[in-house]
C-alpha cells in the first residue's frame, strides 16, 4: 500500500490547518462515487478496476497483445497526452533500463510516435521500421488530433508498402470512440481490430482502459496485476476514515493548504531513472486538470540525485514558492555493493561494503533536510517496489488525489477547455478548411506584430 508522511510540512501548516479538511473530504468522496460532483460525466475511471480485472475486455486485450507479440520486434504506439504517457509511464518503470540494448527474441520494443511534430524523429523511426517486424496501435477518440494523425497516415502508408494491405489490417489496432470519428469510419472501412475508449473516461485518467492496457500487455507485462493494485487502492479509497489514516487525503488536502499559503509550485522528486516517464504522467495529469481561472498548483518534475547536480541550487536558495512531493521505493530489484580499493584514490573506502540503494536512501534523506531546513515543505510517498501491483495502486492513488484536490481548489478536474487555443492558431495558419476567418484575422495580426 502506498505510505505517505507529511511529518516535513509541519514547519509549514499545522496539523490542525489539515483537519479542518476532514468533513469536506468525505463529502467530495461521496460526490465522486456516487457521480454527483462537477464533471461527473468524466467519473467513469473511479470503478475501472472492478469492472475491468478478470473481464472478457481484459482476456480480449490479452489475447490481441499476444497475437501482435508473435508479429512482431516492435510495437508503435501512436499518441499523444493521456493517449500514450500512462503506458509509457508503466512500460518504461518496469522494464530493464537498457531494454534496448538487451533484447531477445521473445522481447518486443515499444517504441511511441504521434507525441509530437518533429521530423527528424519520424524520419529515423522510419528508418528502424524499415529493418524490424513490427505492428501498432493508435489512440485517438476523434481521429483527427493532429499529432496522432499525421504519425499514424506516415506509419500507415509505411506498414502496407511493407507488408501490403491485407497483411497491414492485421497489424493495426486502434482504439478509439465506440461508434463515431474519422479513426473508427476508417477502421470498419479498413477492418482493422479496435477496442473502445469509454465516453466517461477523460484522456488523462485512461490508463487502467485499453488505451493503456495493450501497449502494457503487448510489452509482456501483467495487466491483471496492474488492475489488482488499483482495485485495492479504490476498496481503500471507498472506506469511510479518518483524515489521519488516509493517505490520498493527506495528500489532496497538504497540497492544497500549501498552495493557500503562497507555494503554487510542486516538484515531483524520484531517485529512480524509470520513474521519469511516471513523473510526465503526473504533469499532465494534474496540470490539466487543476489549471483553470487562473489558478493552481504548477506540477514540475525532478530526477534526483541527477538533478540536485543542476537545479538543487534553485531548490534550496530560490524563490519560496516551492514544495516537493518525493516518491520513494523501498525495496530495489538488483544487490550491487561499492566495493574496496586498497590504496583509496578516491577516497570512497568509508563506503565500501554498502549498497548503492542505501547511499541513495541517504542522499534522498539529506537532501530533503536541507530542502526543508531552506524553507522547503517536503511529503514523502513510498511503495514498496516497482512491479504492476505497486503500480496500479499508485496510479489509482493519484487519479483520486487529483479528483480530490480539484474539487478542493475550487475548478472541474475533469475539463480542459484551455488546449484548444493553440489548435485554432495552429489550423488558422496551415489554412485548414473552414479557418478561413481565423487565417485572415491571425495574418493580419502578425503583419502588425512586425510592422
């Protein structure tokens, strides 16, 4: 089970600022189960674990991830937002750090595109596919996000120049809405195999869906797991308890007195290099669903101790707007000891013997004192080690956390009306049909910005 302690905010908040909380809290719990708060069309993710662990979906997902398993060395997932960093987040926490590197024939890469507009990236993916047997799925509810869509018409056109069409179908999953968008006209069209997004299920919280779960399996992992963990988590979270024995809570409400008191910053803190991907996850997580009228906490990420070697500085002597959430994971997967040297050149004898974890236990240790002693307010959340299992309660602790401290901050955790204003200047530029007022209005816009 997921630990926290806030013991490191009390120079900051009082333990009473905290319970003054608690009778709120169980009735914003009330409001999410029973789908009764603001964006409760979007509250679908709250009994995912139930429904989906030991479900004819789940068999079906594992089924497909071992059917493109055999077609395949790498496996493309086309995505962007919730529709790619949830998997990624679990994929790249649970796999060999160097899984590129040491691949056997049983092993398939997951590789991800659709996430942005470079060139480059395409170009040389391209290139990899070129030399390996490989399959893909894309996400997109509409079809025609254009990330996604631009990836995937290249990958597309790229898999049945490789393989022709009707070996292509085969290697195409997407998941998309239940019965409308471009992506689902052109796979009833195409045939390809898909699987639904859920209506009430946002982008951001999809992870436990289809759209995370077969990237996962395809990837060899253990869905059902992963499902368990966070079926715990949310038997957990539909208790009725005490604000001092709840954990997600704890930190729903710390963050949120934190933020009334003039620290609108929180940096995520991992000592694990797997864990960057889960730190992304978080960012977008919380970013888009707390940032809204002109409020909220501002989610950053560090990889420490990397990170203390660059932005430690402004951490401990900045601006005090700061605090840090440090994830720690009890228990690592390997033993590797520093050993002696005889003559002692480095000088690194008094740590000859230890485990490299119990060095970064201490670093992560003297690292958060001196950040509190700076003026720093420090939570520490710990799992006991990465597999699915841990994971999944992790990812259903901060999905209720969020929908929490949403709620508690005053806006609907489950919108994001704010993303498309880049889209509408980005289509009004590229003169897509029907923006033509929007390219007329934003041309003459820059003309005057340079003149």
């Amino acid at each position: 089970m997921v630990k926290i302690d806030i013991s490191k905010t009390y120079d900051f908040v009082s333990k009473e600022d905290l319970l003054n909380y608690e009778s709120e809290v169980q009735n914003l719990y009330g409001k999410i189960f029973e789908r009764k708060g603001e964006g409760s069309d979007f509250l679908g993710w709250t009994t995912l674990p139930e429904e989906m662990k030991d479900s004819e979906l789940v068999e079906d997902i594992k089924a497909t991830a071992t059917k493109l398993r055999k077609k395949s060395e790498v496996f493309v997932v086309i995505g962007i937002g919730g529709s790619y960093l949830g998997a990624r987040a679990i994929i790249e926490a649970l796999s060999h750090s160097f899984a590129g590197y040491k691949s056997s024939e049983k092993d398939v890469q997951v590789l991800f595109a659709g996430n942005h507009l470079s060139e480059d990236y395409l170009s040389e993916l391209l290139e990899i596919l070129d030399e390996k047997n490989y399959s893909l799925t894309v996400i997109s509810k509409s079809g025609t996000t254009t990330e996604p869509a631009v990836a995937f018409r290249i990958i597309k056109n790229h898999l049945k120049e490789k393989y022709g069409r009707e070996e292509a179908r085969e290697r195409i999953v997407a998941i998309t809405d239940k019965e409308k968008g471009a992506l689902k006209q052109l796979s009833y069209e195409e045939g390809y195999k898909t699987f639904d997004v859920p209506d009430d299920v946002g982008g951001r919280y999809s992870v436990l869906t289809p759209v995370g779960l077969l990237p996962v399996a395809v990837a060899g992992f253990d869905i059902s797991e992963l499902l368990g963990g966070a079926l715990e988590m949310k038997n957990f979270a539909n208790i009725q308890k005490s604000l001092t024995e709840d954990p997600i809570a704890q930190y729903a409400v710390t963050r949120n007195v934190l933020y009334s008191i003039g620290k609108p910053i929180e940096i995520m803190v991992n000592y694990q290099p797997r864990l960057h991907y889960f730190t992304e996850w978080w960012k977008q997580l919380y970013g888009e669903s707390e940032g809204k009228k002109q409020r909220g906490i501002f989610p950053a990420g560090v990889n420490f101790t990397t990170d203390l070697h660059s932005l430690g500085q402004y951490i401990q002597e900045g601006l005090r707007i700061l605090f840090e959430t440090v994830l720690v994971v009890e228990k690592p997967r390997r033993n590797l000891k520093i050993p002696n040297e005889k003559d002692n050149p480095d000088g690194l004898n008094y740590l000859a013997g230890k485990r490299i974890d119990e060095v970064n236990k201490m670093a992560q240790l003297g690292t958060m004192l001196a950040h509190v002693d700076g003026g720093v307010p420090n939570m520490k959340l710990t799992i006991p080690e990465l597999n699915e299992y841990h994971l999944g309660e992790l990812i259903y602790f901060y999905e209720m956390a969020c929908a929490l401290s949403g709620y508690l901050l005053g806006v609907n955790p489950f919108n994001q009306p704010g993303v498309e204003a880049y889209k509408k200047n980005m289509f009004a530029l590229l003169g897509k049909p029907g923006f033509e007022n929007e390219t007329e209005a934003i041309k003459k816009k820059i003309d005057e910005d340079i003149s």
